[in-house]
C-alpha cells in the first residue's frame, strides 16, 4: 500500500488500526478477553455393574460405559489431570427400573456405591450426582409418570429421597435435572434438615426440550423406553423468559449454581442468566454436541480439536463458570502441555 494510500486509511479510521494487537501471537495472549482451563471442566462418567469392564458407547465415539472399578480409574485419571468434578450417570438393568424410579432412594445404587468409592479413594475430586429419576423409571421420564401425566409432587418427593441417598453417600453438590416444579426448595429443606447443610445444588434450571440428547439416552438406556416426549416440563426451545423465570424461582428456592443445556444452541441463555443474577452459571455440552463433532471430525470435515477447543471457549465467552463436558479428559491434557 502507498503511503498515500496508508494515509487515506488512516485519516478514515483516526489512525485506530485493530489489527495492531493480532499482529504476534504474544499480543494475541496479552489481549485475549476469554481463557478456557482445567479448572472449568466437569467430567461426566457413565457406569454400569458389573467388574472390570467397558462398553463403547456407539452413538459417542470415544465415550464408554465403565463398571465401578473402571470408572474409578477415569476419576483417579482425573483428578490427576487437575478436573475439579465428575459427574456420574448410570445405565441400571431393567430389572430395577419401575413406574416411580424406586431405585433412586436404594442407598446401594450405582451411583451412591460409586460416590462413596470415589471418597474414599479420590477425595479431593468433586462428585456432582442427578437426582432425576429418567435412569431409574421403565418408562424413561424424569418423574412420575401417572395415566400418561408427569406428576410433579410425587416425583419431587422420589426426587428428595435420592437426593438424600447421593448426600448420605459423600456427594458434595446435588444437580437435579428433572425440572419439577419446587424440588430446589423440597431438596434444600431435605438437606438442612438432614445436617447436610454444606452440600451444594447446582440446578439444571434451563433444561431445554432438545433434540440434541439422542446420544445420552442411548448411553443411559432409556432410548428404548421413553414414552412419548418431556415438553410438559422442559423448557421450549423458542423460549427466553421462561428459562429466567425458572432461575430466578430456583435462586429464591436456595440453588448455589444454575445450569443451562444443552450448551452451544442456548448461549444466549448462558450470557443472560450470567448478567443478570450474577450467580455462577454452568454450561452442559450435551451428547448431541459432542457426537456431532466427532463425526464430523472422523469424516474429515473439520479440525476435531480445533473445533472441541473452539466451542468450550464460546461457553466462557457467554459467561459460563463451569463446563460439563465428554471432552474432559483430552482437553485437561492438552491444556496441562501448555
């Protein structure tokens, strides 16, 4: 460019040239405004019964189901690996599934066996447990289900009864993802009044009614038995003020973290709940995210990792404190060479 010309450009920009602080990558990490760690990830962990073995879960490339003892070897990978949490999920035999979900309140269930293996061997890793009921019922809904109605009262009293269970057990936050009217504040009442005071809840307050959690059910085994849909209680898709009346009805109820999911679709939720209650926000890269990345990537369509970094930076770029997320693991060792 001529002088002339440079002069003509800057005389039009008053001599602001943006590109300044993009010329060296140093510049770049100097201004960078967003910044992805390990401290912001959450490692969901599905597990099933059984010994010394995992299932590939075919909809999640590169995702298993563990048996408890291998799962407890991804935690201790974890935590070695600086992750602040897990979070686990089971896959319970049919046999122990039923219409109310009863085996939520077994104290020897997956996921209360897990946690207090977890604590007893881990302590210093985080365990985040859900207390909906969809991994327990025959019928693969998150409450109740009562002459083709969700009933909202007798779930959240089923609800409470796991959440106990999981408190009893070690866990350190509960996460309700069932979206009950009320359960926040039947839990936390529970809680107090059990002496668990210092457990936390993180509520999934903005669950929407996504078609993005195919590949999950698939991992948890409810793809099979889900009765219809769960509009009548998640969130719908084209909706905003219903997710913030939501949170500002769990706030009121006594949640400590709210949580929207899935992630990448909703990160306009995430910004708003995050400017306007200031609470710590989490965001879910749900199944549906992560498979569709990997295939793509496995196809060659896109840089894989390039595009997982890429898309957990946006979650903090909305706003989010925290990131669950099946791509824990790889990330936390990418950031740790770094």
């Amino acid at each position: 460019m001529s002088n002339e010309m440079s002069a003509m450009v800057d005389e039009v920009t008053g001599n602001r040239r943006l590109r300044r602080n993009r010329r060296f990558d140093w510049t770049r990490r100097l201004v960078q405004e967003s910044r992805l760690t390990v401290d912001d990830l959450i490692l969901p962990i599905f597990i099933i019964e059984g010994e010394n073995s995992e299932e590939a879960i075919k909809a999640m490339p590169g995702v298993s189901r563990y048996t408890l003892d291998k799962a407890l070897d991804v935690a201790k990978r974890a935590a070695v690996l600086g992750i602040p949490a897990i979070a686990p999920f089971p896959n319970v035999p049919l046999d122990k599934r039923n219409v109310s979900g009863s085996e939520i309140a077994n104290p020897d269930n997956l996921i209360c066996t897990f946690t207090r293996m977890v604590k007893e061997t881990v302590p210093q890793i985080g365990v985040i447990t859900d207390a909906a009921l969809d991994p327990f019922t025959d019928h693969g809904h998150d409450g109740i289900l009562r002459n083709g109605i969700i009933v909202n009262d007798e779930s959240v009293e089923m609800i409470v009864q796991g959440a106990l269970r999981q408190a009893e057990s070690g866990a350190d936050i509960i996460a309700p993802s069932d979206m009950m009217d009320g359960r926040i504040g039947a839990i936390r009442q529970a809680l107090d009044q059990a002496g668990f005071n210092d457990v936390g809840i993180l509520s999934y307050t903005a669950k929407y009614a996504s078609a993005f959690y195919g590949p999950y059910r698939e991992a948890i085994g409810t793809d099979g038995l889900l009765q219809g849909d769960k509009k009548t209680y998640y969130i719908d898709p084209a909706n905003t003020e219903d997710a913030m009346r939501e949170a500002e009805l769990d706030i009121q109820e006594g949640a400590d973290m709210l949580m929207v999911k899935p992630a990448l679709p909703y990160l306009d939720i995430v910004w708003r709940m995050k400017d306007t209650f200031g609470m710590p926000v989490f965001a879910y890269q749900v199944s549906g995210e992560y498979s569709m990345i990997e295939s793509a990537a496995a196809q060659g369509y896109i840089d894989g990792e390039k595009v997982m970094m890429e898309s957990l930076l946006a979650f903090k770029r909305a706003g989010a404190d925290g990131i669950l997320t099946y791509f824990a693991l790889r990330v936390a060792e990418m950031l740790n060479k770094h």
